[in-house]
C-alpha cells in the first residue's frame, strides 16, 4: 500500500497492521530512528541492532544519513520472516529517497545472504540474522537499537519485559534504543528493566514515541525523564 507522504509499506490483512505507518513509512522512519537516534552520534564509529528488518527502510535511510554526519556503522538486521523477492522490488524507497544513485546499495542489503558480515561500502557492514527476538543474547554489543517489531496490539509478546531485558543487555553502557511505540505497558517494561526512560514527539499520526537509555540498574528500575 502507498502511505501518505508517498512511499510504501506491506499491509497484512489478516492482522490489520502495516509494516511502517499510513501517515508515512519514510516520514516514521526519519523522525524515529534518524532524528531522535541515529543524529545523536556523529564522526565516529557506532554499532546499530535494528530490531524487524522487514523492508530494509530503516537500514536504507541510516546508510544515506551516515554519510551526511561522518560515521562508520556496523548494522545488524533481524528478522525472522524475510520478505520474498517480489515484496522488496514492489517497495519504492529508492525513488522516493531521490537516491537512484544507491539504487544497487537498496538491492545488495535485501539479495545480501542472511548470518554473514558484508560491507556495503567502506564504512557500512551489514549482517542480517534469522532469528525470532526472543534468541538475541548479545551482552555490551550495540551503541543504538532501532526497535521496530509489530505492534503491541498483534504481537504483545515482543513487548515484554523479557525482550526488553535482552535490549537493555545488548546494549554498550549509555546506550540508546528509539522505538515508535509510546503505550504505557511498554513505557512500563522499559522502566522496569533499567531502561532511563524519554517521552518525545511522536512522527506524523502519533502523539508520542519513546527512548530508552541504558543507565545503571537500581532495585527501583529505571527512571524517566
């Protein structure tokens, strides 16, 4: 389906829920994960887990912005149900992104084989992993986490403390995770993990959103700010 800044997302009728937002899949995508996590860092090197690779969208756009700021990112992509090839050619990022230049780059990310490190360019490494969230078991790894599973609504158990425990460790200390969600119960999970919790504008169609930093863990949880 075409979402209404232009660009495209999969809608999965029997779950009434999209991949990316009707108010704008690109439009979610920069205000969440670029503008309140990936410009947070500049001229370095970060390590990115994107939680729900889905489209590729998110990976696409954080490799167009890193070159605006200077950074060297390695990113993890994971997801367990990969879309097939004729999905990703209906997907209209490239063109709606005026980056026809990186055309092949939006193309190498979803041909790309899944658990191997490949280099994109010479400061962007991709590794895709096929694996459900609840497998993660990364300890210190990530500067920044990109958590864009399926609603809490269709798949609550991706919005559990558990899952967030495993965020929460995954992350390096001061690390960040962004995701579009604002619900209470997740605000909640983030809190009770360790998470120092960030209420912030939401994209186009969404109040709030929420950011997560890994702070030190006290017997209280985390606290928001």
């Amino acid at each position: 389906m075409i979402t209404a800044d232009g660009s495209t997302t999969i809608h999965i009728a029997e779950w009434d829920e999209q991949y990316h937002s009707k108010h704008g899949a690109i439009q979610e995508a920069k205000h969440v994960f670029i503008k309140n996590g990936l410009s947070l860092y500049a001229n370095r090197k970060i390590s990115i887990l994107e939680i729900g690779f889905g489209t590729g969208l998110n990976c696409f756009i954080t490799f167009l912005e890193a070159q605006k700021i200077k950074l060297a990112i390695d990113y993890v992509g994971v997801e367990a149900y990969p879309l097939v090839a004729d999905e990703v050619e209906k997907m209209n990022y490239v063109a709606q992104l005026d980056a026809n230049d990186y055309s092949d780059v939006f193309n190498k990310m979803h041909l790309q084989d899944w658990e191997i490190i490949r280099k994109i360019s010479p400061d962007f490494s991709l590794t895709k992993r096929k694996q459900f969230f609840n497998e993660i078991n990364d300890e210190n790894e990530f500067d920044l986490i990109y958590f864009d599973a399926f609603g809490a609504r269709v798949q609550p158990e991706l919005w559990t403390e558990e899952i967030f425990e495993k965020m929460y460790n995954a992350l390096k200390p001061e690390g960040v995770l962004v995701t579009y969600s604002a619900k209470g119960s997740v605000r909640r999970a983030m809190l009770e993990v360790g998470f120092l919790v960030e209420k912030l504008p939401g994209p186009p169609g969404k109040r709030e959103m929420l950011r997560g930093t890994k702070g030190p863990l006290t017997p209280e949880g985390g606290t928001e700010r």
